[in-house]
C-alpha cells in the first residue's frame, strides 16, 4: 500500500461547548462532518473509492455527564455501544474530519492524560486494498478514552498506537461484514482480538540495555523520519480472536520516532498534526506517533 | 519505499563438501558468487577476495573468504579500497556438510539447514538499497551478520532465528561499515554476555501497536498477523545499525535486497513466490522470543528471492 489520502473535503476546526451542555457537543460534531462531507441520516460518511460508508449517531441521552456516540453498519442492522465525551463550560475541542473520518480531542484539558476521560474520540471507515475490494462489504471502527459516562479514563491514540495505555482498559468498537464486536474491558490484559494500529518498524521490542535507548529504527541514517502505512486491525468477532488488518486509515501516517502531541507538521504537501503524544515505545510496544493530515 | 529486487543474477545454489576441508567452504561460496555476478579480485588456496557489482546507487563491497590455517574458515567484509576490514565471521567445515548459497550481485546469505541451532554455520552480508534521498549521501555501506562469537562455538541467533541476530542469552556476532564524503566507520560487535546496545543490527517488519497477553498476564504474541482473508504482510526490510558505535542510536541504514519481512510464521526453508519472485525461509519458527535486556522480537520469517 502507500499513505491514502482522501482529497477531502477537510475540516480542521474547533468548537467551544460554550456553557457545558451534551447538546453543543452533538451540533458541534454535526456541524464539523457535514463540512467534510457527511450526510445526514442520523450522519452517514461519504462512500470510499472501495464503496465502503458508515453511520454515525451522535446524542443527547438526556442525563449524564456526556454526549454518546454510536457507529452503525449503513444497513442499520448493527449499532455499537456508547462511547462519550464529556463537555464543560469553556471546554475547545479540535475536530479533523474527511469523508471517511473523524478525530476529536481536547488539547485543554490532555486527552492522553489519565483523568480526563471523554476527551477523545475517533472514527472511520477504512481505506482497502485492491484484493479486498468487494470482499469486505461494510467496515467501520470507533476508539474512545472513556469506559464511562462518569469516569474510568482509558489510552487511546494520544498514548500509544495500539489505542491502549498501561495494560488494563480500553474503549472500542469494529464491524466488519456481518461480524461486529464491542470493547469495553475493566481490569483485563490486551487480548489477541484488541483493536491496534500497525506500522512498520524495528523486529525487535524495547529499550536496548546499554547505549542511548529508545527504540532502534526510529530514523534514517541522516535523520529522515521514518513514516508508514497506518494500518488498522482487530479480532472481528469476539476478543479471543486473532486480530486481523481491516484496512488502513485515511489522511494518516505513522512516525517511527516520538513527538509531542498537536505539533503541526507537513508530509509531502498535506498539512497535519501529530496526534500521539510522546510515545518513546516499551517492552510491549513500538515508539511511534499517529499523524492525521488535514489538507 | 517498497520491496526491492536486483533482478539477478541469482544464486540457489547447494554443495556438499567432500573431506571437509575450509577450502572446499571457500570454493563453494565463490562459485556461488561468481553465478551471481560478483568479481572475483584475487584468489589462492588460502584467501580469495570477491567484489559485488554496483548497486543501482553507486554502492559496492567487498568480502574476503580465507584458511587460517586451522579451525574454521572465515569471511570478513571490507570497503572497496579495503581500508575498512571487519572482523570475523566463522564457518566450520566437516565432511558430507550441506551447505546452501543463495546470492545476488550486491548480497550473500550462507547456510546449513540446521543453522539455527548450530554455531559457525550461518553468514550473511552485503551492500544494501538506499532510498532516493541517500544517493551520493552514503557513499558506502556494508553490513554482515554470523552465529557465532569465536571458532568452534558459541551460537548466536541470527536471522535463522529472527529479526534481531542477537539472544536472551546476551550475545550477537556482527559488523557494519558506512562512508560519506567525510567520515567511514566500522563497526564490529562481537558480544559475549552483554545486553542489546542501541545500535546493535535488526531488520524492520511489520509491527503492531502493542504485544498481546494471555490469560495469565504475560506477554504472548502479536497480533495482526494477517490481513482479514488472510494475507500475509510482506514488509520493506530495512538494515539498522548504530553509525559509529554499537551505542549509537540505531537508524536506518538501507535496505536488504530480494527481501521480504513476512508477519507469518515459516519453517524455514520454505519456498513461496513473492509477485513473481521464488523465495526462501531464512529464518525458522520465529514465534518471537525474548531477547536481550528486556524487549521481544516480533515474530515473523525473513525470506529472501533468488529469481
């Protein structure tokens, strides 16, 4: 594969949920995804060049802390469960959408920081590859960093790029075809079936024992950054699957190396951001940081 | 990037020796060379030096094959002036030993089938693809990996093994060299009981976002193995070393020629055509395991095409 991009049209915006309420959240995202080429159904995303699309349910629950979201397969047979953003008086969230996409997140307060659950959310359809044209009918994935409307904070992709952060909890939903999965795990290990991102990087794990650390391969040999396809993968069905690539995200690359989050970067002549925050890599997982273009 | 392939010539090439004799290593891996387009600078009983050809960016290496006289016979790389000579790699004969040849004009990897277990029974090296934007950057660049830490023993892992030639036991046998227009280095690691350094050899894959837990909380494998029908990824294979010191930070240094990084699992030995391109399991069974100070490696099979 290479980078996908989807020539838009783009949103890079923000909206203030001026007095706090769960409603500016819901006409804040509407407005955002209607610019980048949403239709309203509840809001269904435009069709990919592979004739995928998906359906989106933004809502007000009526009580609560947050605005939930629901992705639904475009046939309507399938509707995932919630996932959340908390509004507050004052509180900017950054949206950048295409047709097939959609990443919102709070710079103030982090969303990668533990705490602020309801603070970041994500969702698309996926670019494919030519042999899966028609062999995947309808796909769609969702990634939160909430496992509640009241809390329970979880990683998403501002940590790291399996959407996780330390070993216990995580906040997904994929479909694919007619096989449809639900994530929302409290006090439990990353599993075979969980929802992750894949790059390309170095064949071997963790911080070396002896030199300058880090991750090997973050860099060319003059300093060039290495960048790869974001792919995306999870277990379809049930989380004791073996996770497998759906597809690739649109507008997206990953980074070998670490960056600080909401950096403003340019890759080839699409601006971006980088929407992993610091990820130097562990044992368990690569150093690299998710970039999402917005031109 | 993507997969780049030398087109050839190619070496598939097996040979058996008769008494077991370090000359009869050494004429068979320049028998092999020189199917695959290598030069053949000097030769004697006692030590032959061969040339690649130029790469398409202007890349080219040399390795010497020689009898010291006892023990093991033994390969070293070297820059094309041979002001940079690397260290040692080691290749025991014995006799009715099968060893296989499989080459390109710019690359070597030689092996016995049982390697993975067997010290002194693995070389490879060569002079790797460089990206557009490091044409007339690196001017040279070499690299070479064995599995083993001295003549007559000591196995290391090497990419029969996995992506990184190193083990849980602390110890990697390798050398590298890279020259610009105004510095040349190399470097050779030969570690007997230290941790991975920084700048220690590995090959890049495809990589997932984390390594998954089994029920009893402990690390278990990767996922995402495979595309949803079944595919499998074959990954751009990318030679890291550190640039001076294997305690640099390791980068990037090329790319390996006729090379796949595969996310499944192979036996080694396997053949299976890549777009075209019969290729070979290097590497056996990596599931992925444990290494160095605290890290895994991902699991996966190099292969590398000889058509």
């Amino acid at each position: 594969m290479s980078l996908r991009f989807s020539g838009g049209p783009y949103v890079n915006t923000t909206f203030t949920t001026t007095v706090g309420t769960r409603l500016e959240i819901v006409n804040g995202i509407v407005s955002a995804l209607t610019s980048a080429g949403w239709s309203t159904v509840t809001s269904a995303s435009g069709t990919t060049p592979e004739n995928l699309k998906m359906n989106v349910r933004m809502y007000d629950p009526g009580s609560g802390n947050c605005a939930r979201v629901q992705i639904k397969t475009p046939d309507g047979y399938w509707t995932s469960q919630d996932s959340w953003l908390f509004p507050s008086a004052g509180r900017v969230f950054n949206v950048i959408a295409c047709p097939y996409q959609c990443f919102i997140w709070t710079i103030t307060p982090p969303s990668q920081t533990s705490n602020n659950f309801g603070t970041f959310l994500a969702w698309g359809t996926p670019a494919l590859p030519t042999w899966l044209v028609g062999y995947t009918t309808q796909c769609g994935w969702i990634k939160g960093n909430s496992n509640g409307d009241s809390g329970g904070w979880v990683g998403s992709w501002r940590n790291e790029l399996s959407g996780w952060s330390g070993e216990y909890y995580s906040h997904w939903s994929g479909f694919w075809n007619h096989e449809y999965i639900d994530r929302n795990p409290a006090n439990d290990y990353y599993r075979s079936g969980d929802m992750t991102l894949v790059m390309q990087g170095p064949g071997f794990t963790g911080p070396a024992g002896n030199g300058v650390g880090g991750w090997q391969g973050r860099r060319w040999v003059d300093n060039t950054i290495n960048l790869s396809d974001p792919l995306i993968g999870w277990g379809a069905s049930a989380i004791a699957d073996e996770a497998r690539i759906m597809g690739q995200l649109w507008d997206c690359a990953i980074a070998s190396d670490a960056f600080a989050a909401d950096l403003t970067v340019t890759i080839g002549t699409h601006n971006g951001t980088t929407m992993t925050n610091s990820n130097t890599g562990s044992t368990a997982s690569p150093a690299g940081t998710l970039i999402v273009c917005y031109s | 990037m993507s997969l780049r392939f030398s087109n050839g010539p190619y070496a598939n090439y097996q040979f058996t020796q008769a008494t077991g004799t370090r000359l009869e290593i050494m004429q068979g891996l320049q028998y092999a060379l020189n199917l695959a387009g290598w030069t053949t600078i000097s030769s004697s009983t006692s030590t032959i030096i061969m040339q690649t050809q130029t790469t398409p960016e202007s890349l080219a290496m040399r390795v010497k094959i020689y009898d010291p006289g006892s023990g093991s016979a033994r390969v070293q790389i070297m820059n094309v002036s041979q002001a940079l000579t690397s260290g040692d790699c080691w290749l025991t004969p014995a006799a009715n030993k099968t060893g296989r040849v499989v080459a390109c004009p710019y690359q070597f990897f030689i092996y016995t089938q049982m390697s993975m277990y067997n010290a002194c029974e693995f070389v490879a090296a060569g002079t790797p693809a460089l990206p557009p934007w490091l044409v007339g950057v690196t001017t040279e660049c070499g690299w070479m990996s064995g599995n083993a830490i001295g003549d007559g023993g000591g196995l290391v892992y090497s990419f029969r093994n996995g992506y990184l030639p190193g083990d849980a036991n602390y110890y990697t046998r390798w050398s590298g060299f890279r020259s610009t227009s105004s510095t040349s280095n190399m470097i050779n690691r030969n570690a007997n009981d230290d941790y991975d350094d920084s700048g220690d050899l590995v090959i890049t894959s495809s990589v997932p976002g984390r390594s998954t837990y089994d029920e009893a909380g402990y690390q278990s494998s990767w996922p995402c193995q495979r595309w949803i029908d079944g595919t499998m990824i074959f990954a751009d294979t990318y030679i890291i070393f550190g640039t001076t010191s294997s305690l640099d930070e390791g980068k990037i240094q090329g790319q390996m020629w006729d090379a796949a990084s595969c996310s499944v699992v192979f036996t080694g030995d396997t053949c299976l055509n890549i777009g075209g391109h019969a290729a070979i399991a290097i590497t056996h069974n990596q599931t992925s395991y444990g290494a160095g100070y605290s890290g895994q490696t991902v699991p996966g099979t190099l292969f590398i095409a000889y058509t």
